[in-house]
C-alpha cells in the first residue's frame, strides 16, 4: 500500500512539473486581431514565471545559442551577466511599457507598410498596434522603430542596455534590429534576431554599451522590417519588455576645459589661430593618453568639421585622417598643470574650408583605458571668411584719359572681404589686369603682392578709341577658376579712354575776311572726334593759343557741324587781327 501510495505521489509530481513546464512555453497574452487569448492577469502570471526562471540561472553562451543575430553584432551580446554590484550604477531610464504612450520615446513609420508602427496597448511594446486599441499580425514593408533620443552616457565608464524579447519573423526577410547613433551622428547596429526563438516565450537580452560609455546625445532605437510578401499570419512579430540603460562608474574619466580663443569675430585661410585647453584626469596626469581640439560649423559637431588631436603631454598635432584636409599646418605645446596639461593649439587653416558664419569650438581627451572625457563645448559663432578682394586702387593718371603710346598704371592692395586683414601666405595669389571684363584680355600681371599690386597698361596706336576701356582688376589663384579653392573674388574696374590724334578743319570761312560789329558769320567745320559733342569755337586777339587771350564763341558743339556766329558781342574800335580756333576739349 505504502509503495501504491508513493508512486501515487510521484506521479502527481511528475504530472504537476510537466504541467508547470507547458505553461512555462505559453507565449504571453497577446491579442492579435483574429486571434484573441487568454486574460491581462494571466499574462503577468506567465511573465512572472518566465523571469522566476531566467533569474535562476546567469546569462551563459547557452541563451546565448537561443538567440539568432547576425556576425556583426556578437561582440555586444553579454555572454555572462554583469556584476550588479559594481560601484556607483545608475539606471540612465527604464520602461515596462505600462504607461502612457508613447511616453518618452519617439515612434517613426516609414510611408509604406499599414497605418501602425510600435505601440502597447496591453503592458508590453509590439511592433504594429493600435496605440488605444489591439495588437495586429503586421503587413508587408513594414519599417517603424521606437527610439529614446539624446541619451546621456556622460562621465561613465561602462553601460548596458537590457531587455526581454519575443521574436517570431520569417527568417532571414524580416527582423529586429537594436541600433545606436553615437554623438557624431553614425549609427551602429548592436544588435540583430530574424526567425523564431527556440520557444515563444520572454528572452532577456543584455547588450554591451561600453563602446557608447561617456557620449552624450545618443538615440537609442528598436527596429522592426518586413520585407515585401509572406508577413503576418502565421508570424506574430515582435515583443519588447522591460528595457533598462544602466551605466557604471568603474575608472573616473578625463576633464577638459576650453581655457581661451581667439579674440576676433572672425577666421582667416592662412592666419595662425590660437586656442588653449586645460586636460585633467583625476587618476592622475599620467592616465591621460590623447588630447583632441575640433572646429566644426552650424552648431553641428560634425558640420564641416576639422579635428587636431595630439598625444597628452606631447608636442606633435595632426589632423584626423578620415576628414578632409582643411589645415595648412598645426602645432601644440603643452605645460603641466595640476592632474593634466593645459595645451595651446596653433593652427592655420586652408583656403578650401568652407566658408561659415557660424563656427563653434569643441575639445575632448581620453585616457588610458580609452574612456573618454565630455566634449567641452564653446557656442562662439565666429565668422570663417575667405573671400578676398581688391581693397584699394589708385590709376595714374586720375583723369583716366591718355595718348596712344603712354601707359595707364594702377596700384593698390588685396585684403580679405569687410576687413583690412590680408592674407600671411601669399603663395598663388597674384592679380591681373583685364580688359572689358574679368575674363578678357589679360594687360599685365603681378605676382608679388604681398606689399600691394602695380599694374600697367603699355598701350600703342591701335588701342587708340574715343570709347573708354574698362579695366578689370582681378585677384586669382592657380587654381582653374583663377581664384582661391571656394573663396570668391571681388574685382575693381578702372576706366581710361585712349585718345586718337585729333584733326579739325574749318570749311568756312575758308579765307580772311572782314567782320563788322553785330553782324552773323557762318563757320562750318569737319573733325576725326566722335559725334558727340567735343568741339568747341573761339575767337583770339593775338594768335597765341592757351596765353588767356581767347574768348568762346561756342563751347560745345559736335564733332562735324555749323554754326552761326552773332558778333553783337565783338567791343567796338577793337583793332587787330582776330583768330578763329576749333578745338576738342
């Protein structure tokens, strides 16, 4: 009887383990249109169980082999579970997805695909729900994520993203994806699961965030993406719950300071800039490794940017290889302060940066075991301009009117746009002389400039015309566009006319004659001078010209014509001889 009764007992054990074990593979309480389950308490019961039994065991390779993510991604699955009690832990944020939606997360839906994305109606995020309503089989082309943005990792060491997953997918086309963009901007897939896990129930995933430990700004997202056929029925989809950031305190990190920049509102190709940064770490000065100064545009730290780090303590600097080439040259000098260096930077930036009036400065350092410092900030908006130009021009000579055979000479200086700052590397700059636009006919060149230009147009007969030249004074580079790479160049424009030799022949009177007060004489001319008026008539007693002897009859008359003299005005009793001049004035 006692044995009867023992293998009773034995089999109601045996019967309730297994019966425990099957409920144990229920998948959670999810309502899918057309396929409504089970209550919300039963669901929390099963979840409960699910993570009785996940803590009692540590996260070995064993769930590890549960979980499929692809190659690219091992190195952030923890195989083993961090010891919680490391020093200062903090929970950065965390979310059972029992709140109000969407709470403090962002929920982005690509065009295509239904008209859900991530939602949680029922405690637990699902990536195609009615936010007010049911879960959803989801449809081809789906592509939502939800994501906690501008994260803030700063002054810790160590970081780890955890949470527990349900993935049921058709393998291979349509996927999670865990995704982080770091603070410059670049995104990193962390983690990645397609198919269905060896059971239906809740897995928990740690993920390794050491690699983002000390940044801020970072997005943190969960992505779901089907591709164009067989989604749905009989795929569930994906279920997210209780995700946690937590971040430690394991090595303290580096400090840094910007101490002092440049004065001036504004940056110049070519002129030393100087900037001085303070480097500490409080493990002490010999934990600091690298030390990094970056330039970058539009409030953007990865706008335009231009990076100079140097080794710690060191006196060598160079650009980042992976930006391009904006610097003429740089330097550092380093002296010891307490825990650090403070460091003054020198650089000189090249003609091709683009140009910006809005450049802001950032420093940041690293130590020894790679954990890096906050990037110190100055919102300094200075102004980058590389435009030059003609500054000022003197033509000799000033009247801008020469014979055939003279030379028209103009001088000046080239300075940066809005500014009398000219540059301090001169090399391939120079100016030109053009004539009738910037791009005519080059007159003369000068390559020293540095001092100021002297151009000069040696002008011959052919070159003689009652039209004025407009005369280009342009600065230019060797580069093809004959200007400085991305920079704009202002000209100057001078205007000279190159008189012909000119002839004026009166045709009448054609011969001396006698004139009486008060009456009209007819003279008529001929001249080689444009039509326009030019030409002007006088009378003169002595027949010296120019001696201030001579009174106008006409000022201004044009080049070929008549005119009628009225000689009211000639004095009475005047005797000698009265000369008749034309002339172009």
């Amino acid at each position: 009887m006692k044995k009867i009764c023992l293998t009773l007992i034995l089999l109601i054990v045996f019967f309730m383990i297994r019966l425990y074990s099957d409920e144990l593979k229920k998948r959670p309480n999810i309502s899918l249109e057309y396929s409504i389950n089970g209550n919300i308490d039963e669901k929390q019961n099963i979840i409960s169980s699910c993570y009785d039994e996940m803590s009692s065991y540590s996260q070995t390779n064993e769930l590890e082999k549960e979980v499929r993510h692809s190659e690219s991604v091992e190195n952030y699955i923890i195989a083993e579970k961090r010891d919680l009690s490391l020093p200062t832990r903090s929970t950065i944020f965390s979310d059972n997805f029992n709140g109000s939606y969407p709470g403090s997360w962002y929920i982005g839906h690509d065009p295509a695909g239904g008209s859900y994305s991530w939602a949680w109606p029922l405690d637990y995020a699902y990536c195609y729900a009615d936010p007010s309503g049911s879960n959803y089989y989801y449809p081809n082309d789906l592509h939502v994520y939800m994501q906690r943005q501008n994260v803030n990792l700063s002054g810790y060491d160590t970081a780890q993203l955890s949470f527990n997953k349900i993935v049921d997918t058709e393998e291979g086309y349509d996927s999670l994806t865990v995704n982080i963009r770091d603070q410059w901007h670049q995104w990193h897939c962390i983690y990645s699961e397609s198919g269905t896990s060896s059971s239906m129930n809740w897995e928990y995933i740690e993920l390794n965030m050491d690699e983002f430990a000390g940044q801020t700004g970072l997005y943190i997202q969960f992505r779901f993406d089907s591709d164009g056929s067989i989604s749905g029925s009989p795929y569930d989809g994906v279920y997210i719950e209780n995700v946690s950031l937590d971040a430690w305190v394991v090595n303290e990190s580096p400090v840094t300071n910007i101490y002092n920049i440049p004065s001036s509102d504004y940056l110049y190709p070519t002129k030393n800039l100087s900037f001085i940064v303070d480097y500490t770490d409080p493990n002490g000065r010999s934990d600091l490794q690298n030390i990094y100064l970056r330039l970058a545009q539009s409030n953007n730290e990865n706008t335009n940017r231009i990076t100079v780090m140097a080794a710690a303590g060191g006196s060598s600097a160079g650009q980042w290889n992976d930006e391009p080439d904006y610097l003429r040259n740089c330097s550092v000098s380093c002296n010891t302060i307490t825990n650090g260096y403070r460091a003054t930077w020198t650089i000189n930036l090249d003609w091709n940066w683009i140009e910006s009036n809005n450049v802001d400065i950032w420093a940041f350092c690293n130590d020894n075991s790679y954990w890096e410092s906050g990037h110190d900030y100055e919102n300094c908006s200075k102004d980058y301009e590389n435009d030059i130009r003609i500054y000022s021009s003197n033509p000799n000579p000033t009247n801008g009117i020469i014979d055939p055979g003279d030379n028209f000479t103009v001088t000046g200086v080239v300075r940066f746009v809005g500014s009398n700052t000219s540059p301090d590397n001169w090399s391939g700059l120079s100016v030109k002389m053009c004539k009738n636009s910037y791009s005519g006919s080059v007159l003369d060149t000068d390559s020293s400039i540095s001092d100021g230009y002297s151009l000069t147009w040696n002008t011959n007969s052919n070159d003689a015309s009652f039209n004025p030249y407009y005369i280009y004074l342009v600065p230019l580079s060797s580069n093809a566009n004959n200007q400085p790479v991305n920079s704009d160049t202002y000209y100057d424009i001078e205007e000279v006319t190159v008189l012909p030799e000119l002839t004026i022949t009166l045709t009448q009177p054609s011969s001396d004659i006698d004139v009486n007060q008060g009456e009209s004489i007819n003279i008529s001319w001929s001249s080689n001078g444009p039509t326009s008026n030019c030409v002007a008539l006088l009378r003169d007693l002595d027949q010296t010209w120019n001696n201030g002897n001579h009174t106008f009859i006409t000022p201004s008359q044009q080049a070929s014509g008549s005119y009628s003299w009225d000689t009211s005005n000639v004095p009475l009793g005047t005797s000698g001889v009265w000369t008749l001049y034309s002339t172009f004035f």
